[in-house]
C-alpha cells in the first residue's frame, strides 16, 4: 500500500500541484490512518511517521471530505463490495470511529458530511465545504 501511496504521489498528484491543477483523490494518508490504525489495528504513530517519509511535503490535503453514515447503511449501498468491504461490521465500525476521529483532531482541514442524506443535499454539503475552503464556486 506504501508503494501504491509513494508512486501515486510522484507520478500523479505532485506534477499536477506542480501545474498549478486541483487535485482530488478518494484516499490519501487519512484514509491510511483510518483503516490500517483505527481498523487493523496498527500503531498509528508507526503509520503517521512512515507517511511523513514516504509523502515529504504533501502530508495532508488542504481539504478533507469525510461522509459518514452508520455502518449498516454504507455496507448496503456498495455495490461492487471489495475485500474491505467484506471485513464486517466490527471493521467497518472501527473505519468509521477513526475517520471521525480524525476529523475530530484537525478540524482545521476536516469537513465531516452527514451522507444519510438525500444526494443533492450531500452535493451541496460538500460544495459548500469547497467553496468555504477555497472561496470558489462549484
């Protein structure tokens, strides 16, 4: 996973920043955090700091969309389940603690969304976390 993260940092997102383009990405270091720390029970500071070495400069996003919603809800709405989706609902559980947490520790970069909402109004909960962050319209 450590490679994937490195080669995905070189080869993708630092010669877009590089260009001046947006980046968005569904995973990045919280995701790491959230699901090898809080659900497999990794140290988190053993995580954290093989992070700061394997991404340098570009720790964290500028902004983090975190949409929550309780276990049972998510794990119906996959449609294609992939080998995490079928760890449980102990993991998925603990997944969901940990992203929240996090949230909790940098709210500054954290933008939690209620995702038991109809669509429009979880698209409009995000663009507003956009455009709040960056000032821009989307």
């Amino acid at each position: 996973m450590t490679a994937a993260r490195r080669d995905h940092l070189v080869r993708t997102i630092r010669p877009a920043l590089l260009a001046g383009r947006w980046v968005v990405s569904d995973r990045y270091a919280d995701s790491t955090i959230a699901y090898q720390g809080f659900g497999r029970g990794l140290p988190l500071e053993a995580l954290r700091e093989l992070h700061r070495f394997i991404c340098e400069d570009i720790r964290h996003p500028d902004l983090t969309v975190i949409l929550d919603l309780p276990v049972e809800i998510g794990l119906k709405r996959a449609r294609n389940p992939n080998r995490f989706e079928r760890l449980g609902h102990a993991f998925h559980e603990r997944l969901r603690q940990g992203f929240l947490a996090i949230a909790q520790y940098a709210p500054e970069r954290c933008v939690v969304v209620d995702a038991t909402r109809d669509l429009e109004t979880v698209r409009a909960a995000v663009a507003t976390a956009v455009r709040e962050r960056f000032g821009i319209a989307v």
